[in-house]
C-alpha cells in the first residue's frame, strides 16, 4: 500500500522503517475559476506603489507586526501601500501599531470579505505576504498563487513545502530581527526588480494548475487510491 503523509511533521512522524511506503500529499486545493490570474499591470514605480496584500484572521501568530515593521524601514525609499484583509483579536493592536508607526497613510484594513473580493485583491496586488510563524497548512497561498501574485511566507509549517524561489521568498524563522530584515530586503527588491517579481507570479500561476488545481488534487488522490487498491507489494529479504 502508500498511504499519504499531507505535511513535513506527519511524514517525519512515521517510523523510519515505513516512510519508503509514503506518498507525498499536500492536502490544500484550490478553485481556479474563483482565483484566476491578474495582470500586474502597471507595475510598481515611482507613480505605482508596490500593492502588498495579507489575508488572514488577525492573531498575534500570522505574524502582520513583522510586516508593519517592515514596512516603515523602507517607507522613505519604496513607494508602496498594504492592504490587509482580515479580522480578529489583534485587530486594536494592529491598529495601535499602524498609528505608533505612523503608517495610517500605508495601510488599509478591509475586515472580512466575501470570497470574490478577496480574489480581487489578490489579483490587483504586486505582492501577497504572510509572515505567519505558526501555519499548518497555508492555503491562502495557494490562492494567491493561483492569481499570478508572487508569494512571501516564514520558512516553518506548510508554508515551507509550498513557496520558495520560483514563486516568491521564504524568510528565515531564526528569530525577529532575521524574520524582518530579509522581509525589508525583499520589499525593496519587488519594488526596484517588478519583472523579476512579476515572473515569480507566472510561474506561481502554472504551479498552482499543476499540482493544486481540484482537477489536479482528484487525480493524485485517484492514484493514490489506486495503489492502495492493487496487489501489496513484496519486499525482498
């Protein structure tokens, strides 16, 4: 048989002895007649400003002070504006800390949107980030993604096993200050790098036809049903 393992942490779980019989699965999909491609166009410049966009419910583990941070270390040198989409517990404390940065004139919060706004922002935005330090599965990525949006992500859970340089940045889980310096760096190269950044998109987009699509998820489910269902097979002593 091959049964499946949906994370690193399941996989790692399984006893040595067995984890040759394991299928690689991640388990998230995504619609992509709801989340389609955007265009990008125009590009950031000194007239655009770099169009960041998080989705998530607003607690202290997605991570949005590190994004906030961030952002006011490249205020004066990048032309940009965050959108945030999204409620919860931290909202106030969001809030405090877009006021004690001074960021008010930066940052917009939508609140909870119907699912086809969310998919409009995600196809009007430069940049999709989530510097979320405790996340199982990510699959707002996989919807950003599948909207052509270059993504950004903390190397640690599932977004790990879905971003990495064709689509977008991983950013190093070793602490705050690595966290928000490689997240600066990487606002000041999607601003001054748009092609290089618009290219991760792309090829966000062909991935997310390939592997995340339900079309795509049915047939490796489908497969791996199918070799669970067929003869066992023998192990040479």
């Amino acid at each position: 048989t091959s049964p499946s393992a949906t994370s690193e942490e399941s996989f790692e779980a399984v006893p040595l002895a067995a984890r040759s019989k394991i299928r690689r699965m991640i388990e998230n999909g995504v619609d992509l007649s709801v989340f389609h491609n955007g265009s990008w166009d125009p590009a950031p410049s000194d007239a655009v400003p770099l169009r960041v966009l998080f989705v998530g419910r607003l607690i202290p583990a997605k991570g949005i002070p590190f994004l906030l941070e961030a952002v006011s270390r490249v205020r004066n040198e990048v032309n940009l504006h965050v959108t945030i989409v999204g409620d919860g517990p931290s909202r106030s404390d969001t809030e405090a800390q877009i006021a004690s940065l001074d960021l008010s004139s930066l940052v917009t919060m939508t609140g909870n949107l119907p699912l086809p706004e969310v998919s409009a922002h995600m196809r009007s935005a430069h940049l999709f980030c989530l510097p979320s330090v405790r996340e199982s599965g990510g699959a707002v990525l996989i919807e950003a993604m599948a909207c052509g949006v270059p993504v950004v992500a903390v190397n640690y859970g599932g977004p790990a096993e879905v971003v990495d340089d064709e689509v977008g940045r991983l950013l190093p889980a070793d602490g705050t200050e690595a966290l928000v310096g490689v997240l600066t760096q990487t606002l000041r190269d999607a601003a001054r790098n748009p092609e290089e950044w618009r290219a991760r998109g792309q090829v966000g987009r062909l991935r997310a036809e390939q592997r995340y699509g339900w079309d795509a998820k049915i047939g490796e489910a489908l497969e791996i049903y199918r070799r669970m269902s067929g003869p066992k097979e023998e192990t040479v002593a």
